[in-house]
C-alpha cells in the first residue's frame, strides 16, 4: 500500500485518530503489509506482544480456550480495527487467540517503533489513553449484558451497533450482511446456537427483523425498543 493510502487508514483507526495528517505520514511510514490465509493463526495467547496489526482487508476472531476446549470468542475484528495492543503497550504476552476467518491482509508495527513514535508525536500518546478507555467501556458493557439481559437483548443491541447508527426510510428496513455463523455470532453473546436462533426468531415476529439465507434487513427503531435504549 501506498504511505498516503495507509494514513488516510490510520486516520479512522484507534488511538492514530487523533494524530494530524502530517505526523500521520510518518507514522503510516512505519507500517509493513502482512497476509495471512482462512483459519491461519495472527497471534496465539501468552506469545510475546511484539506488533500490533491493521486489519485491511479480511475478518478475525479473537478468542479464548480452556484447558477443556471450551471457546469465547471476545470479539471480531474487520477493516479499520487494531489488533494486539494491549501486548505491545505493556510490554506483556497476548491475551487472546487471533485467527483469520477469511483471507486477511494487515498492517504491522513492531513494538519498537511505536515506542518511538508515541515519544516523537504526544497526540498518540493521548489517542493510546482514549482508545483504551473506549475499550474498557465496551469490554464492560459486554459483560454486562452477558450476566443481566436476555439474549433477545444482547442481540438486539449487538445489531444496533453493527448498523452503526443507520437509520430506515419509512417503511424501509436496513440491511445487515452476516459476515459469520450463528455459531460466532453465539459465542460473541455469550449464547448457545439454539438461543440464538430462537432470538432471531423472537426478533423477527416482533418485526425487528426480516431474514434471507444471507442477510438480515433491520428496523433499528424496533431494535432499540427491544433493547430498552434510546435510538436517537
């Protein structure tokens, strides 16, 4: 990629948000293009934190497993998304599984040299303070509706996020592609399979949703009633 393609990139991207186009190019600079192929392994929990990744291109679940096998996947990450800076900030090992779910292509950091662009450029330094605050928000109410609303809740508001704030015209429903399984997407609510079909199902008599082979089409004012929020 081109240095100005991968700073346009960084623009939208986690803590480099906040960072002014100029230093942005120096710091796109930096980057290395990796490619990973479906169902290759990024990172392996407790490996050493020596990189963060930009996803480009692709889609990777990160995820836990126990001893028994047993696996929760704590999210997905698409175009835009970092990868492995919890590990890089600290100096730590991985804390998650990163595989790739189709054929990926990303952007790599070495640790080293974000340590010298976080000294030479503070507005990072302040992006790496807000992201990760972000990130302790989302982790939490994650949990959060894990351990206290139903599944027709979770799912209702984890549509609403990947909407993005769309709204439909009247009449209209928005669609969602399903970029996963109804196995992701129930180890991402916490949720057996079953329930999370019959959720969809609840979803759908109420009208939130409509469903294809491939798609849901979603009336967000219906989604957020479901969810007991407010849809502005």
């Amino acid at each position: 990629m081109e240095t100005a393609a991968i700073a346009a990139m960084l623009g939208e991207a986690g803590f480099f948000a906040g960072v002014p186009p100029q230093d942005l190019l120096d710091c796109a600079a930096e980057f290395r293009e990796q490619r990973f192929d479906a169902g290759q392994m990024l990172f392996a929990r407790g490996d050493a934190g020596d990189r963060l990744l930009l996803v480009v291109e692709g889609r990777v679940r990160l995820s836990v497993t126990t001893e028994e096998g047993r696996e929760l996947s704590m999210r997905h990450a698409a175009r835009g998304d970092l990868l492995g800076e919890i590990a890089v900030l600290d100096g730590g090992t991985r804390s998650a599984d990163a595989v790739a779910i189709t054929p990926v292509l990303a952007l790599s950091l070495r640790r080293a040299a974000l340590d010298t662009l976080r000294a030479r450029h503070p507005a990072l330094a302040a992006g790496i303070i807000a992201f990760l605050c972000r990130r302790l928000r989302q982790t939490t109410d994650q949990l959060e509706g894990i351990a206290l609303y139903s599944i027709e809740v979770r799912l209702a508001r984890f549509l609403l996020v990947g909407l993005g704030g769309r709204r439909a015209p009247a009449g209209k429903r928005v669609p969602f592609d399903l970029a996963f399984s109804q196995g992701e997407l129930a180890q991402l609510l916490g949720a057996s399979r079953p329930k999370v079909n019959a959720a969809l199902g609840s979803l759908e008599q109420m009208g939130a949703i409509r469903r294809t082979a491939d798609r849901l089409f979603c009336d967000p004012d219906l989604l957020a009633k479901c969810a007991g929020i407010e849809h502005g």
